[in-house]
C-alpha cells in the first residue's frame, strides 16, 4: 500500500495513515496542545476516535465533550465536528464510507483554510 505510514503535517499537529482499504482507513492523529482541527463534516464517511493520549475537548454536534485516554467517540456522516488540545494528544481514526481526503466541508478555521 502506497499510503501507509504517510504523515502528513498539518497546522495543528499531524496525522500517520497506518491502514488505507477501499471503505475505511485507519490513521493515528497527533493535535498539539493549544491548536484545534477545522470545525468541518464529511458527506461520505464516518469515524470513530479513541484517545490513546493527552486530552482534548470535542465539538460533536451542537455538544462539547471532554475526552482522556481510553475514551471514545462516533462521529455520523454530515455532523459537525472538531479536536482542540487541551495537552498534547494522539488519536486513533478509523473512519468508514467513502474515505478521500477531499470529503471536508470546514464551517470555521483558524488556518485560512475555508474555499
């Protein structure tokens, strides 16, 4: 596989793709304390994250949680969602549908991000 163990360096941390299938991949997520992902939504996949480090607060819908090492969150397709870092944090990703990197739409972003 072409992609596997890629990192891939983003404003707000980084992201290795350990597994990439047709209909899901895995990656592992690094967000760095302070710095958060694009409040954004795919149309066609969903994810399932683990915290393996760190903490972090999620935006999950119109919801905000908390999460730690060992805990876990679904995200469904079309929901809005975003990390921040509250301590530096590694996520494990496993999303499930149509995986493509260009499945974003970002409603805010603190990069310049949003076409």
């Amino acid at each position: 596989m072409k992609n596997k163990n890629k990192v891939v360096l983003k404003p707000w941390g980084k992201y290795i793709i350990l597994e990439k299938k047709p209909g899901y991949w895995i990656k592992k997520l690094f967000v760095r304390q302070g710095a958060r992902t694009s409040l954004q939504s795919h149309k066609g996949r969903s994810e399932i994250w683990v915290v393996l480090s760190g903490r972090v607060e999620v935006v999950k819908g119109n919801s905000r949680l908390l999460l730690r090492e060992g805990d876990f969150l679904e995200i469904d397709k079309k929901q809005k969602h975003r990390i921040t870092g509250l301590q530096d944090s590694w996520i494990l990703e496993t999303a499930f549908g149509q995986v493509r990197e260009n499945d974003i739409t970002r409603f805010k972003d603190d990069y310049g991000r949003i076409k």
